[in-house]
C-alpha cells in the first residue's frame, strides 16, 4: 500500500496529463468548450454596433456550401491520417527522444493563445501574450537562481533560437573595442574617454584609453561588435564546446558568422562528460592572446544524458581570471533546465526548453541571461514595433523576427499549476529519474538469464568504477540489481537505505540510457564491431517508427538510436567497446531509451520484455 504522501503526489501528476489512454478525456473537453466559448464572446462582444458581415445569403450560397464541404472532408482525412501515422509520444511504450506527452496545462494554455493567434514580436501584437512572456522568463531566472539580492537583475525569454547564444558571446567580447574605436572617432566623446576608468577582470581600474586590445577583449559584461583587424587580432577567437557537442552550436556559428571552424573540440572523460584536465590547456590561450568567447557546457547531452562539471569549469575561469583571460559560461541545458542543479546560479547564460522537461507543446525554448544587460548584445528594434516600455520588450532581442505569443502562454499555465519546486515539477521528474534508473536496471541485468544477448549499458556500474573491478564482484552486483532493485516497488525502495545509495549511483546523470548489444556464440563474445553495429542497426529498425507504411499498433517499444564517433569520443569509448568485448576504431551504433513519461514507473518490465523478445529475435538470424 502506498505511504500517504507518494499516493497523493501519484495522484496529482494523474491530474496534470490527459492520460495515456485518454482518461481524463472529460476534464480535458471542459476547458477546451469553454475556451471555444470564450472566443466566441469575445468576437462577438468586440464593437457591438457593427452588423454581421457574413450574412445569411453567404450561409445559404453554392460557393460557401462547396468551400465548407471541402474543409470537412479534408479535415476527416486529417483526422483519418494523424492517429495512425503520428508518433505516440502520449505512450509509457515511447522512450526514444526527448519528448512525451505534454501537460493538460501547457496543452489547454497554448490552444487558448492560439485562438487569438498573439505575435510576441512586439505588445502591439499581443499585449497580454507580452506579459506572460516576461513573467515566465523571470519565473525560469528564478528556478535557476539567477535572481539573487546584489546581482544584476537576470532577464530570460521564451526563443525558438536559444542556442544563438553565441552571437550574444561574439558581440559582447568585441563591444569594448567598438566603445575605443568610437571614443577616437568621435569629437564629442574624446573629453567622456579621458576620464573614463574601467574595471579590468583582474580587478585593477584603468582609463579607458589606455587600455590595450588584450585587456578590452576580456572585460567581464559588468565593467564592459567586428574590429579584429582595426586591433592586430590576428588569431580569430574561440568557442569552447565538448567534442559531443549537439550540432545547432555548429550551425549556430555558421549564422553568426564566426564559423564553425573557430569551435574548439574538448575531449570528454570516460564518463562522457568534459575532461577538465583537457579543458585546463586554456593556458595556451593567455601565452599566445588566443581571445576565447565562451565555454559551451553540457547539462544533458542528446545520447547518453550526461552533465558536465559546471563547479569545476568556473573553478578553471576564475584562474585564468588572474592572468588576464576572460570569457563567458553558458549552460546548454536546454534537456537539463528544469532538473535545476544548484550550479546553474553560477552559470552566465542558460539555455532551458520548457517543450523538453517543461512538458510544454512546441515550439517553446527558453534563453535566460544571469545579468539581464546581456540581452543587449543582441538587440535590433524596428520603427513597426518599437514603442514600448523598455522593461517590458521582448521581442527585439536575438535573430527571432514573429513568434507565438501562445507558447509562453502554454508555459505559464504549466507553471502556475504544476508549480516549479520539488513537490511539481521536482517531483514529475523524479519520476523520470526513478523510471530511467529501473530501465538501466534491466538494460545491465538482462544478460544474465539471457546469455545469448549481450547488454552493454554506456554508463558504469559503480561496481566497475571502485577499486574491485573483477568480473566477479560485478556480477554480485548486477545480481542484487536483478533481485532485489527490479523486484520492489518504488515505496520498499524508498524505504530501503542500501537500495537508495545504489540507485543514486546508476545510470546516466539525466535519465538518458544509451547501451549497445552483442551476441554470443557458443558461449564466445562477437568482438567484431561491424557485426554488433549490424546487429544493433537491425534491432533499432524493428523498434522504430518513422514511415507511412508502418502501423502504430505493430510498435511494442520505441526507441531511439545514434552514433558514437571514435574521434569525439576517444578513450571513452574504446573502454565502452572492450566492456562489451568489441575491439577496432570504427565507430559504434548505440540504442538509448529515455524515460520521461510520469506513467512508465510501473511500466519498465513490459518495456524491456518487449525490448528483449525483439532483439532476441534478430540474435537468431
């Protein structure tokens, strides 16, 4: 029987979705009558005196009738097409991308801006739409500690074109130099620039004009767009991203035309995540004035779900601070965001998606800047839309031109009733956590009472990570995973110290499980990497669903597949490969599932039986 306190936040979360199977489909309607309703009165209501434009001629008229029997036939067909041939993102059985069914909240606020169609490019195409922009944005600074008494005040949006960070990044390290090169062409700024001092990031205070390029380049955005050549830059400046890095920061320096062979590639660790130590070479950046614009940190990366040390990255910045070398931090935690790790407060900017662990319909991204002034790097008014209050602007900011005033709507409600803290959204995703740690469970478990098929999860076991890594003591674990952690129920794990502190240990750092299969024969290990890819390449076509000509019934599990490179991934993956019995430098096909759906806790066995029974199946060809 479930404690009290876990039964009743099991039941709050059955109030916040429509339900797999449609379950609240009652409460769903309601609101959405109302909302149709509402809209109605409202056209109705909106300058009274004037008559009906479409009159009871145009009802009654060939033309009319033809146009609304064309919409209803087409819209059955629609109608025929979606269910069967749209993916069941709604269903415990997805567990591929990032993405599940969205929020009864979310959903219901996003079709009530809809029906008004808001343009959040500026309040003069949705006034109200504007508002709740704004509030939403400052309820995510607020999420990520960013609003904290003594700091600048943090600024946030909702952007379908967060990761152009970047341009922020290039603007803002190049805005110094555009200040001296305006302070010597400008009379009436020459008295201004020879009394004007500025705070170096080592702390000492300069005049303006005295300063050199060096300096200039790495003011911090408190004490400060391209004049590479006005300056003897001779060597263009860096981005710093991980080698596994998503590929919109690719493109993202593609738009912004830094380009992205100007991307430095840090290796990562044999957890995946940036190697620190790699990352420390930025002292060859000082001893030759190589300019770095930013470090790109990783808060969930697409494959395997791993967060990057952000603590010992801002560490590494406040060294190289001493000796003069400067740049931004950004957290791409556009999967991450809404986990909240206490280490985003200390982030510069943070890419969040609220249509990821927001559980909010697309498109809704999110760009929050810890000192809200950031913003203006990026900022492009038009005399069409430029007249409002400054504190209120949203729309001018970064390269988005129109974009929906119904998606922060759809956010906001997603806030207001889930709420954002540990009982809401802490607790639908704990979920996640707790479901993604089941699955790991099956995914390192499953070999033992099927031989046959090799299961080989990205991330290690602790047990692999200690000082005992014999074969034996990890078996003795993988034996009380499959005894004890897959057999009880969420409320006796809870209960269960020993139990806990392992499960905190397992599986990836953001509930992402990539594995990769082998097989045996005769009791002997494939070590051939092109047969395992071709096996794993085979299990992932059968549990895929992408095609016209597939049937949503036949899908038992979905999933999701990728590549890892060996170039990116380095030591890293060679040890993945020989823990699997792989051996070789060619690149490997992994699957992964992703646990977000709040309904899949009690779900996981059927999930990987059904995971199993397929890849078993392509074992015997």
């Amino acid at each position: 029987m479930a404690s009290p306190s876990l039964r009743d936040s099991h039941d709050a979360v059955c109030a916040w979705f429509l339900g797999p199977k449609a379950e609240n489909a009652d409460y769903f309607m309601m609101p959405v009558e109302t909302i149709l309703n509402d809209v109605i009165q409202c056209r109705r209501n909106f300058a009274p005196e004037d008559k009906d434009i479409i009159d009871a001629e145009a009802l009654s008229s060939p033309a009319f009738r033809k146009s609304m029997s064309k919409l209803r036939t087409t819209l059955t067909l629609l109608s025929m097409l979606l269910p069967q041939h749209c993916v069941p993102f709604y269903s415990p059985r997805y567990m591929a991308h990032m993405v599940t069914d969205v929020s009864m909240p979310a959903t219901l606020g996003y079709l009530t801006g809809l029906m008004y169609n808001p343009n959040n490019v500026g309040a003069e195409g949705g006034p109200i739409t504007h508002i709740i922009e704004h509030e939403v944005g400052q309820q995510l600074c607020d999420m990520l500690g960013f609003s904290q008494q003594g700091r600048p005040t943090a600024w946030g949006h909702i952007t379908c074109d967060s990761s152009t960070h970047l341009h922020t990044a290039r603007n803002l390290k190049f805005h110094s130099l555009a200040l001296r090169r305006a302070a010597e062409n400008e009379p009436s700024l020459v008295h201004v620039a020879a009394h004007f001092s500025i705070r170096l990031c080592t702390g000492k205070e300069k005049l303006f004009t005295e300063c050199d390029t060096w300096e200039l380049l790495n003011l911090t955005p408190e004490a400060a767009n391209d004049f590479e050549k006005y300056f003897g830059i001779e060597q263009p400046p860096q981005y710093l991203c991980l080698r596994t890095m998503h590929y919109s920061w690719a493109k993202g320096t593609a738009i912004t035309g830094t380009g992205s062979t100007n991307i430095t590639r840090v290796p990562v660790d044999e957890q995946a995540r940036i190697d620190c130590q790699a990352l420390d070479t930025l002292i060859e950046c000082v001893k030759h004035h190589r300019e770095v614009y930013a470090i790109v940190v990783n808060m969930g990366t697409t494959e395997h779900g791993s967060a990057d040390p952000l603590s010992e990255i801002l560490a590494l910045r406040r060294k190289y601070q001493q000796q003069g070398l400067w740049f931004l931090i950004h957290a791409d935690a556009a999967w991450g965001g809404y986990f909240t790790y206490a280490t985003y407060a200390t982030a510069d900017s943070v890419t969040l998606d609220p249509h990821k662990s927001g559980y909010t319909p697309f498109p809704a991204g999110a760009l929050c800047y810890q000192d809200g002034r950031l913003r203006y790097m990026v900022t492009w008014n038009s005399p069409v839309i430029g007249f409002e209050d400054e504190s209120s602007k949203m729309g001018v900011y970064d390269i988005e031109g129109s974009k929906p005033g119904a998606a922060p709507v759809a956010a906001w409600l997603g806030h207001e009733v889930i709420r954002l803290h540990s009982g809401g959204f802490g607790y639908l995703l704990g979920r996640s956590i707790f479901t993604s740690t089941k699955m790991y469970s099956h995914w390192v478990t499953m070999s033992l009472d099927h031989p046959n098929l090799l299961v080989v999860p990205f991330r290690m076991l602790p047990s692999e990570l200690g000082s005992d890594t014999s074969t034996e003591h990890v078996d003795e674990e993988r034996r009380y995973i499959r005894d004890v952690l897959l057999r009880r129920v969420q409320e006796e794990l809870a209960n269960d110290p020993k139990a806990c502190v392992l499960m905190r240990q397992m599986g990836s750092d953001l509930v992402v499980n990539a594995f990769a299969c082998d097989f045996r024969v005769d009791a002997v290990v494939n070590n051939n990497i092109s047969e395992a890819n071709h096996l794993n390449a085979r299990i992932y076509s059968r549990l895929l669903f992408k095609s016209m000509s597939e049937k949503l019934d036949d899908q038992k599990v979905i999933i999701v597949s990728s590549i890892l490179s060996q170039e990116d991934y380095g030591t890293c993956l060679t040890k993945f490969k020989q823990r699997i019995g792989l051996s070789g430098q060619e690149d490997l096909f992994v699957l992964a599932n992703v646990s977000m759906s709040p309904f899949a806790v009690n779900f996981a066995p059927v999930l990987a039986d059904a995971f199993r029974e397929a890849a078993e199946e392509e074992v015997k060809v």
